[in-house]
C-alpha cells in the first residue's frame, strides 16, 4: 500500500502512524474548530489562528498594484495610484507592492521551447536582494540611493499610509535564486527541478510546474534560506517597509528530493521565514499566498493571514462566480489556520458591487487593484470610512449551515449564504454563484449555464451560527433583518437573486 508522495525515494515507506484525525458532533463549525484544535495539540508544529497576533492591515483600505500594473509596476505608478484613491474620498491605508520590483534575470528565450515557451519567464531567477532600476533613484552626483526607500517614506509622509508590503516568492522569485549570482554566492543555491503528485497532474496541470521541470528552480540550501530572508527583510524594512506578501509557496512541496521530502523542506522554509519576520517586522508583516497544502499550513505558529483563493481575474467573466463561492468553503478549513484573504478586486468593473458585498463579510482584508484614475467611489465609500478604515467582519466568513452540504455553483437551486458577525450584530450575505465552475475536460473554470435564473431563499436569524455571542445572555430570540440594497427592516425575509 503506497501511503503519500514524500517526495524522496529516501524517505518513503508503507506505513505510518496518527496520518487521520476524527471528530464528531452536531455543530459543525464547532467540529471543525476543535479538530483542528485536537490536532494542533497531538503534532505541536503550528498554532490555531485564535492564538495568532492578526497584523493590523487588516483594518485599513488597501491597494495592491497587480491588477493595476502587473510587473509593469514603477515607482511613479505607486504614486499615483495612491494620489488617484486619496483624491477620491478613499484613503489606502495600507499598500502592496506586488511583483515586478525586484532584480531578476533577462534571460534571451529560446524559441525551440516551445512546449514551455508560454511560461518561461516563470523560470527567471532573483540576482540581488535590493529593488531593480524602476525603483532606485540617482543624486545629483548621479550615484544610486534606494528609491524604495524614498517612495515607502513619501507614501508614508504624504499619504499617511500605515502599512507598506512587498511581494517575494517563498523560493526568491518564481524561478528561485540565480546560482552564484553576484552578492548571492553564500546562499548556496543550486538548481532543483520539481517532480509534481500524480494528483496535482491529474487534476491540473501547471504551465509554471512545466516551465520549471525544464529550466529548473534555484533552490536556496535549508540550511543556508534563514540568511536569505534574514538579508531580504532586513533590507526591507530599513527601507521603511512593514510587511511581506510571500507567494508561491506550493512550489516547495515539488522539491523534496534529496532533503528529506516536501514536508521536512517545508518545514525549514517556514521555520526561517517566520523567525525573520518575527526579527525584522514588528507587526507579524506577511501574507501567505499559494499555499493550501498541508505541509505549510501545519508549519504555521506565527503566520496570520492567508490567501483563501485563486486569484481575482478581471479579463475572466467566469472566474467571479465560482471565486465567492470557492473562497467561502475553503475559509471553513484555512480560516481555523489564519486570517482568510479573499484577495483583492476593481471596484470599477462589471462584477465590482458582488466582490464588494463578499469582502464586507468576509472578515478580509478590504483592498483594491485599480488602475490609476479608474475608480468606482460610490462602491469604495460603502467600504471605506472617511479616515481609510474599513469595518471588517470579525470571523472568517463561511457558509451557513443549510449551504454546507450544497452545490452553490451548479446545482441549479441553491444561493450561497455566508455567515459573519460584527461587533454588535450577525450579518449574512446571499450571492447567486450558479453557472460557473472548474472543468474537468478542459482543465479551466468555464461558464456551463449563461441564464442560470433567480433563485430564492430565506435568511433567519440561527443562519449567524453565534449570534448569541453578541445578543447578550437575556435574548429571548427576537430579531429584526435589516436588508442592505432595499434599506427596510423585516422580522423574517425572502430574498431572490439572479445573475
């Protein structure tokens, strides 16, 4: 019997102890809680969220220059991106930096490649630890000063932005760290190649895993990667930065070979990332992205915050759909891990006002990826308060009990209601996700129904599954539903939406 992939012939065997937890009971919330809980106890390598210090971006307007720029991103696109949101009345508190500051390599293609032609620039590798020419900034005496530095102090001075972050990947970049490169000698780093779970093969398959099975990935020695974040975040925050978004993090799982196997490797990644955040960002600063498996969510004791889904895609009409609902079932198992992030969104585009409602009670970060100049500030003023705040939910937003066990985006029948609370009452948001889900054939989220209909349910007050916690001990049941888009109050309600 094969029980696993370690990833290293070395270490795999045909037995294994304490591999499955059980719990039982009738609240299944509560089951959840306290399996994870159980099982936090018998292995001792990660903490429960409720005892994780949450990084105070959480409570601020964000934005995030991806979808705004993509790597195109330079150091006058910050600036006015965060002049275009400041002048509209919506404050960003709280900025992200995303890919495209760092110093990588030019590599030449090679037009032969042309299996992995498409995601070749995935294999570019890092080359230093400073940001790339876009960012930096010249003297008079034409000598070289850090202009990230200068542009986290402007956003900070004249924007009053509390809390800047960075983008890196867990492994450096998307390709690693360049073997030898200049300054990066002492890292160690030597190229890895993946070998991918016949599971991930089967259900799907990854033009970045194929990319780098070809050119292979610079893989920073474990016993050398502390140094490296250590260095990297250093530098940061000298630079004034607050935080790190690392991303990409399943690619660790690929390259246990020769290691000990992904979870031992995992398990050093986690271990150096976390003691140099601990070390050099005094707000627990990070944000983990791509990294839903087990072997990193186990490794967690000081990581907070977690992207809950796949990326916001603007350009695809049928990612929107399937991404509320996606995210809210998989807050049920991450969100006893960390805080769930149901990553950014535009707030001027056709499904804007429905990512808007789902991050109002999604218990998320609130943050946007506008264009400069390309803004929806009557949607962003029903999220951000004047001083750039934004009252976010309290818990991980999670779908009722009545939606646990239905098929929101295809079923034909079912609306997806999500559960929250606030500080003085439940909340719950009702979304139509039919039409839209992940293919099997074609390997892509596809739209399979283009008139999926309107649907009706009812809201009732034992959908918040801990309402009592903010009725107060002497509540003897009674409620009133305020319903958001009519502006009336009802003692009970019927809702219908289509999409």
């Amino acid at each position: 019997m094969w029980f696993g992939f370690a990833g290293d012939n070395a270490v795999e065997t045909d037995q294994g102890l304490h591999m499955v937890y059980m719990h039982a009971g009738t609240n299944p919330f509560e089951v959840i809680n306290q399996a994870v809980k159980a099982v936090e106890k018998h292995m001792q390598t990660f903490l429960h969220r409720e005892k994780k210090r949450l990084p105070s971006c959480l409570d601020w307007f964000g934005w995030c220059t991806w979808d705004a720029f993509y790597t195109d991103v330079t150091a006058e696109g910050v600036e006015e991106g965060l002049k275009s949101l400041s002048q509209g009345g919506t404050p960003p508190r709280f900025l992200i930096i995303d890919d495209g500051w760092q110093q990588i390599e030019n590599k030449a293609k090679d037009a032969t490649e042309c299996l992995v032609q498409e995601g070749a620039q995935f294999a570019t590798r890092l080359t230093g630890i400073k940001e790339n020419t876009k960012f930096q900034k010249k003297l008079q005496n034409n000598e070289q000063m850090s202009g990230l530095k200068h542009l986290v102090h402007g956003a900070k001075q004249h924007h009053n932005v509390k809390n800047v972050y960075v983008w890196h990947a867990l492994a450096g970049y998307w390709g690693g760290v360049k073997p030898a490169a200049t300054g990066m000698e002492h890292y160690d780093t030597a190229l890895a190649y993946p070998v991918q779970s016949p599971g991930v093969l089967g259900n799907q398959p990854d033009i970045v895993m194929d990319s780098l099975a070809v050119h292979g990935l610079g893989l920073v020695h474990p016993k050398k990667v502390f140094n490296f974040y250590n260095e990297l975040h250093a530098y940061l925050a000298s630079c004034g930065v607050d935080g790190v978004k690392v991303d990409v993090q399943n690619i660790i799982e690929t390259l246990g070979a020769g290691h000990g196997g992904r979870v031992s490797l995992t398990r050093s990644y986690h271990h150096a990332l976390e003691a140099s955040i601990a070390s050099n960002f005094t707000d627990n600063g990070c944000i983990a992205c791509m990294c839903h498996n087990t072997d990193g969510l186990y490794s967690a004791k000081q990581t907070a915050i977690v992207r809950a889904s796949d990326d916001f895609y603007p350009r695809d009409p049928a990612s929107h759909t399937i991404h509320i609902s996606s995210v809210a079932y998989n807050s049920l198992f991450l969100g006893e891990f960390m805080q769930p992030d149901w990553d950014m969104f535009h707030s001027l585009h056709p499904a804007a006002d429905y990512h808007a409602a789902a991050r109002a009670i999604g218990g998320c970060p609130i943050y946007v990826s506008d264009k400069p100049g390309n803004h929806n500030f009557d949607l962003l003023k029903k999220l951000v308060l004047p001083d750039g705040s934004v009252l976010r939910a309290q818990l991980p937003g999670r779908p009722t009990r009545d939606s646990l066990f239905v098929d929101p985006a295809r079923d034909r029948t079912s609306l997806l209601k999500i559960w929250n609370l606030n500080k003085c009452s439940g909340v719950v948001g009702v979304f139509n996700c039919q039409g839209a889900g992940w293919c099997k054939i074609e390997k892509k989220t596809r739209i399979h129904d283009t008139s999926p209909g309107t649907l009706t349910a009812s809201v009732c007050a034992s959908d918040v599954d801990l309402i009592t916690q903010v009725a107060g001990a002497e509540w003897l049941g009674d409620t009133i539903v305020y319903a958001y888009r009519s502006g009336t109050l009802w003692q009970s309600l019927t809702i219908s939406f289509s999409v």
